[in-house]
C-alpha cells in the first residue's frame, strides 16, 4: 500500500478548478448563487478534496478584486468545512482579454494580489492561489527569476496564510518554473504547492526531482499526466474533468495508493476518453460544455461564458453527456461501494 508525503490534506486528491458560473446580463455578472450550488454538487460527489475558484478554467484574469472577494465569502459558506477552499489571489490583468501584451503596473498588481491574499486568509480559506506572475514586470537590471523570487516572497511575508503556485500552460518560458527556481521557493516555508499544467515530463521532472520527499504538494495541472505525475510524487490533480467527472481522477488515485497499476492505467484511459468527447463531437469548447453537462445534471447555473461564447445545441449536449455517463457509471457503482 503506497502512502502520499506529508503535503497539506486539502492539497491532496482531486481538486475542483471552478468553471466559473455567470449571468447572462450585460456586464456577465458572476453568479454567485450558481457557485455554491457547484460547490454543493462537489461535495455530494464524495471524492473531491478541494475547490479552487479563479481558477484558470474559470477565467481568473476577468475577475475584479471585488468579485474575488465576493466569491471567497460565497465559497467558504457553501463548503462548511466539508472541502477544502482556495482562491485565485493574482492582482486584476483585466487587459489580458483584449491585449494581454498590455501588462498592467506591476506595484498595482502586486498590492492587489497581497490584498487579496490578506483577504482570503483572514476569512478562513485554506490557500491563496498565485499563477506565475507574467504579469509582473522585472525591475532594470533584475532577471525574470529574481523578479518571480521578488513577487512571491513580498506576498509571502506580508500574509500568513499558506501560499499555491500555478503554472498555467500558457505560461510563457520565461517565467516557467525551473528546478533552480524552486529550490529558491522552497525558503519560503508557507509556499506550500504548485499546480504545473502540463504533460511535458521536460517540464514537470525536474521540479518534481527538487520537492520529492519534502512535504510539498506537487500538482498535476494536466489530468492526461496524473498517474504518471503519481509515479513522480505528485499528490493530486487539478483539472477539467475534476468538476465534472472527479469519480475517474480519484479511482486512478485509489488504484495507485493499492498498488493496482493495472486499475491506475485503466482509468487514466478513460480520462482520455473522456476528453475525447470534445473532439469527437466537433471539437466543442470545453468550458460551455461542460457547463451545459452539469446543467443537465443538475446544477443550478446559466450557459454562460466571459468570453461570451455561445451555448452549444442541446442535441449534441445530451449526446456528450449520454457518453459521459455510460463512462462514468462503473466509478460512480465502484465509488458508491467503496463509500
């Protein structure tokens, strides 16, 4: 029986990166009663460890300072302690939609992000979340590192609570992490995780090679690489299919604690599988569709996007969703089992 390091318990398992709920008004309100009624649905799942909204499924860089501390209040209530609660807590980039080469001033943004970070921990989350800070200018003189260094330890000692980094796959490489970096990161000793979106073992061997065995919650930002992440020392996932069908990350976690690679295998295909779905129903936008999926099962939100895409036709909805299901039906049978 494999045993997980000592890494923070909410960091641990599935974890939910919120798709954002939103109104369809003029201004694309959050909506705020749809996303407790998400977090609800999570909880019901029995198997998600964990929520991060802002997350960069649900579109992190729209969001006003305002809303994201409107969120958190929202969040916090709605797990009532029966899941874990992180939030995005990166200074507004509300520029990035239209021209994200226009970065916004650097001191703003790193006194929102330690505003925000304040914020969410004096209201009992579990973790501030800080994507790799693109946005984050580096002084003259200074290199990009030592600006990321700069950032994130200004963040840490003005704030106590503990502290998640984020690798979005967009991240472009200068402001990648690098095992060098990390070593560095590792002083700040309430930097606790790091999400890393990606299936590139270029990419994510190296940082895992330098937290192995420290108590470090390592992150697979990509459920395509979760087992194999595992087999690196990671301890949970973030991804899509974690707010709609977490019942298949967690049985490749399960299988893999048991020592059952052969299970482990079996259910990281049918994350594969699932995925697929997209692509083989006319390569549809992931973020709406799985908005539609949860509608139909359910939650209580709106078809609505911040990139203000259009809902998908409710025929291939329900065909997605008939697929889904029939993928889904033998981890919910085993999960109801096992629970």
């Amino acid at each position: 029986m494999k045993t997980v390091n000592e890494a923070p318990k909410f960091l641990q398992g599935v974890i939910s990166p919120m798709l954002t709920p939103v109104l369809p008004d003029t201004k694309l309100s959050l909506d705020y009663d749809g996303a407790r009624e998400w977090v609800k649905w999570l909880i019901s799942r029995g198997c998600v460890t964990s929520v991060f909204a802002r997350s960069g499924m649900g579109k992190m860089y729209s969001f006003t300072v305002n809303e994201t501390k409107l969120l958190c209040d929202d969040m916090l209530k709605a797990a009532r302690g029966k899941m874990g609660v992180m939030i995005g807590c990166g200074g507004e980039w509300l520029e990035r939609k239209t021209n994200p080469n226009v970065k916004p001033n650097p001191r703003r943004y790193l006194a929102q992000a330690i505003e925000l970070t304040q914020y969410v921990g004096s209201m009992g989350a579990d973790a501030a979340v800080h994507p790799m800070p693109e946005a984050f200018v580096p002084s003259i003189g200074e290199t990009v590192p030592d600006a990321i260094f700069r950032y994130l330890k200004t963040i840490h000692d003005a704030t106590e609570i503990p502290l998640v980094l984020y690798q979005p796959p967009s991240t472009p490489p200068a402001y990648r992490m690098t095992s060098e970096l990390m070593q560095r990161v590792l002083t700040l000793p309430r930097v606790v995780g790091f999400k890393i979106s990606t299936h590139d073992p270029a990419l994510f061997t190296p940082v895992a090679e330098v937290v192995r065995g420290k108590g470090f919650g390592l992150i697979c930002g990509d459920e395509t690489y979760f087992l194999s992440g595992l087999k690196q020392g990671a301890v949970g996932v973030i991804g899509e299919g974690s707010s709609v069908y977490p019942e298949i990350l967690n049985s490749i976690l399960t299988a893999f604690m048991a020592g059952d690679m052969a299970a482990a295998e079996a259910a990281q295909a049918d994350v594969a599988r699932a995925l697929a779905l997209k692509v083989q129903h006319e390569k549809l936008d992931g973020n709406m569709l799985w908005k539609q999926i949860m509608i139909l099962n359910g939650v209580k939100i709106q078809p609505c996007d911040r990139d203000e895409a259009k809902p998908l036709p409710q025929g291939t909805v329900l065909a997605v969703n008939r697929d889904l299901q029939a993928l889904l039906a033998p981890y919910r049978r085993e999960h109801a089992v096992r629970g």
